[in-house]
C-alpha cells in the first residue's frame, strides 16, 4: 500500500511513518516543510521524504495524492494559544489548504483518512460524546477559540458529503493524545504547548504549573500508542470496516480534571531517580483564562469520548492508563530533551 502523510513531522504524523514503516509492508511519502523528528528514519527504503511547505505546493501534492492509495493530510494548527493569538491562519492552514487536499484525493479516487478532532464537540452538554448523536456546541464569533473547531466540522462536512457521491473516507477524533514528541517543553511561554507537555516543561525548570480558571475541566487522555493501534486499524480497513465512518479515539478511563493531572505527574516525576526533590518543591498556582489566553477564549469543561463505534468497527480499545503513559512519556523527555537544553547535571 502506497500512504502519503501530509504534516509528517508533527507529533502523529511522525509517529505513525515510524510505525508503519516498522510494521508493515507498506510505502510512505512523507510530506513537511520541517524534518527534525522524521530524520533518524532518513534511508529508510520504503520511505520518500518530501520537504515543501503545502501552502505553495499544490500541483506537487496533486500529483502524490494521484498516486496514493490513502493519503492522511495531519497539517494543522493544533494549539488553542494559537487559535486566540492568530484565528486567520488557523482557517487558512487547517481549513482552506486542507480543503485542497480533499478535493484532490476526490478528484482522483484517493482514499482519505482525516483528523477530524474531540474539539468539534465543543461546549457538548452529553456526558460522553458520540459521533452520530451528540450536538455540536460552539460559542460566540468573539470567542475566537472556535474558529478550529469550526474549520474541522466544515471539512467533516464536507467530507462525509462528498462520501454520498463516492469519496472513500473515514474521519478520526483524537481526545488528547499524548506522548513522547507532542511539544517541545523548551519553551515556557503559556499555551506553548498542550497542557501535558506544559506542566512537564514547568515541572523540569521547577516553575509553577499554572491552572486555568480551576483546573476542574476534564479531558480524557489518550496514549500515542493506543491513539497509532487505532489509527492502524482505519489504515488496514478490514472488510472495509472503517470506510464512511467517524471514530472517536479516546481513552474514557484517563478522563481526569486538569488539577489531578497536575498532582499525578508531580507525582510520576517524583519517581525518577534524581527528581525527587524537584517534585517535592513544585507548586501549583490559579490562574484566570483571560489572562493565560486572552479575552477570545472560552474552555471546554468536560470531554469524555463514546468510544462504542470505534471497539464495534475497529475492534480496538485503549490499553495504556495515564500514569503508565505520563511515565513513557516522561522518561522521554527527561533523558533526551531535558539534560541537553535545560539542566548542567546529567540525569540519572
Ligand atoms: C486540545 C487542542 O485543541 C488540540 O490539541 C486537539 O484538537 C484537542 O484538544 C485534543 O487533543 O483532543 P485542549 O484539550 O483544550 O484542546 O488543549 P490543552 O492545551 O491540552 O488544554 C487542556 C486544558 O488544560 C484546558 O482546559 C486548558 O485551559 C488547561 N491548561 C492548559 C491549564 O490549566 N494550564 C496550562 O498551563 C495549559
């Protein structure tokens, strides 16, 4: 099979060129204008990196969409500091360039695999989000948070529209998937970073973790690997299983308020040798959405995925509860960004 990956380098999009070049037979165009993380899979033989940037690419992506058999276009903004800071180009980047992408793989019979995303349900009130029921629940034009979650339910539109006159497709929603090489925790700045990689990057410079308006808001996080078996099984697409079809992947038993995952990972870094005491200095401070974000941002108070369609349709479930997964995940950053950026000693 023949996969084109549209925004490779990003935290899933480098992720799943590993896996699948490690698992499977299969061939990957590799599509981003930066390559830090897919470099240490340069050679590979079944993979063709191709550096450009898709805003001033099209034909060249025409032309590797053609000859895809899937293609999976994981460009996209993805941070809500990003949503407030600059609105245009989270609807120029993740609506309209990916909107060339879509008629591109219908334009040639291309089968497409699209990262809807949990943010699409919004301010949803039902306790656990479903795909075929839940409402879709967004806030004022003011509150400029939305405009992703509103570019992606556009394209999902779209999409499924364009499956009723043949586009073969499947959406996927990740619920806050997290692991190794999600952000790059250098970076202090507030919203630099999904709250995971946020409090990891406080915590190893000993600053303050800071919680949004509370931190009582829930989200259910999903471990990278589990998030990548499910994302196998919509590529694999036994008996066509996957095809016209909207999957939550999630993992409803890490569903957590943002304070306890705060506690939890001081908790998890407290277990690495060496970082004890960094864990038992930590603090926690309250801080008001407005400032943290700015006045154009509204927060989601809960997110609980129904994963009903993707264990019936996939046969998949989640296997990696969250302190395992913080634990992965910490590890990763504690022995290869930490010791060469932030701290002199060398970790243990
Ligand atoms: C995320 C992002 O929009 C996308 O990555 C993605 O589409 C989707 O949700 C997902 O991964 O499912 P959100 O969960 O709000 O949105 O993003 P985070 O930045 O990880 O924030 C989670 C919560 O932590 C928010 O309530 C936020 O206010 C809070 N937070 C964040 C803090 O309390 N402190 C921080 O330092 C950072």
């Amino acid at each position: 099979m023949k996969v084109v990956i549209i925004g490779a380098n990003g935290f899933i999009g480098h992720t799943l060129t590993a896996h699948i070049l490690a698992t499977t037979g299969w061939s990957v165009t590799a599509i981003d204008r930066n390559d830090d993380r897919l470099r240490p899979l340069f050679g590979h033989q079944r993979l063709d990196f191709a550096h450009m940037d898709i805003r001033n690419s099209h034909p060249r992506i025409e032309r590797l969409v053609a000859a895809a058999d899937v293609v999976l276009p994981l460009a996209a903004y993805a941070r809500p500091a990003d949503y407030v800071r600059d609105p245009l180009a989270i609807f120029e980047l993740d609506f309209e360039e990916n909107l060339h992408i879509v008629r591109a793989a219908e334009r040639h019979g291309t089968r497409i695999v699209f990262p809807s995303t949990s943010e699409v349900y919004g301010m949803c009130p039902d306790a656990a989000f479903n795909e075929d029921r839940s409402p879709l629940v967004l806030g004022p034009i003011a509150k400029e948070r939305w405009i992703y979650s509103c570019s992606k339910q556009l394209l999902d539109r779209v999409i499924w529209a364009m499956g009723g006159r043949g586009l073969r497709f499947t959406l996927f929603r990740p619920f806050n998937w997290f692991g190794p090489g999600l952000d790059d925790i250098a970076d202090a700045a507030p919203g630099s970073a999904r709250v995971v990689t946020q409090f990891m990057g406080h915590l190893l410079r000993g600053e303050p973790l800071q919680l949004v308006d509370g931190g009582h808001q829930r989200r259910a996080f999903t471990y990278i690997d589990d998030g990548i078996a499910a994302l196998m099984r919509i590529l694999v697409n036994e008996n066509g299983a996957a095809d016209g079809r909207i999957f939550n992947i999630g993992n409803p038993a890490n569903d957590r308020s943002i304070r306890d995952l705060a506690t939890l990972m001081i908790d998890v870094i407290a277990g690495f040798p060496g970082y004890a005491d960094l864990a038992e200095t930590a603090t926690i401070v309250e801080t008001p959405g407005s400032t943290y974000y700015g006045s154009a941002y509204q927060d989601v108070d809960h997110r609980q995925p129904d994963i009903a369609a993707a264990t019936r349709w996939l046969d998949w479930a989640p296997q990696v509860g969250l302190r395992e997964g913080l634990r992965h995940m910490a590890n990763h950053y504690i022995k290869r960004t930490v010791p060469a950026k932030l701290f002199d000693e060398a970790v243990p």
